[in-house]
C-alpha cells in the first residue's frame, strides 16, 4: 500500500474520531503498524492535515479544523 493511500486511511479514520485518537488507535483503525502510523501522521501534520499534542507518554492526533471543514464539502 502507497503512503498516499494509507494517509487517505488515517484522515479517514480521524474524521470519525469524536475525541483525539492516539498513534496506538490509529494504527489499530487502519489496520498498519505503529511506526507506519507515526509516519504518516507526522508528514500529515506537516501537510496542516491534522493537529498533534503530546499528553504524557501518548500523542495525540485529530483532524486540523480547517482542512476538516474542506473534507465536508
């Protein structure tokens, strides 16, 4: 699977995400490994894709509310 395609995935799976999901959750909803995850997230969040916030030990991702907004149009 291309990164492209597994990023399409995450944005996916974030969008459906009431609250902030960690890399842990997001590799389990996508079906991929941590690693590939945080990968991907981080060249997301470089993109103004998604939002990241470190809360103890986790990170956490959410969708950036901008491009949320254009993913509903």
């Amino acid at each position: 699977m291309r990164g492209e395609d597994i990023q399409n995935r995450i944005l996916e799976y974030l969008k459906n995400q009431e609250w902030p999901s960690t890399t842990e959750d997001v590799a389990a909803g996508v079906g991929i490994s941590w690693n590939t995850a945080e990968l991907q997230l981080t060249k997301l969040q470089i993109q103004g894709k998604v939002k990241f916030r470190k809360v103890g030990r986790q990170n956490q991702w959410w969708l950036d509310k901008s491009y949320k907004s254009n993913m509903a149009k």
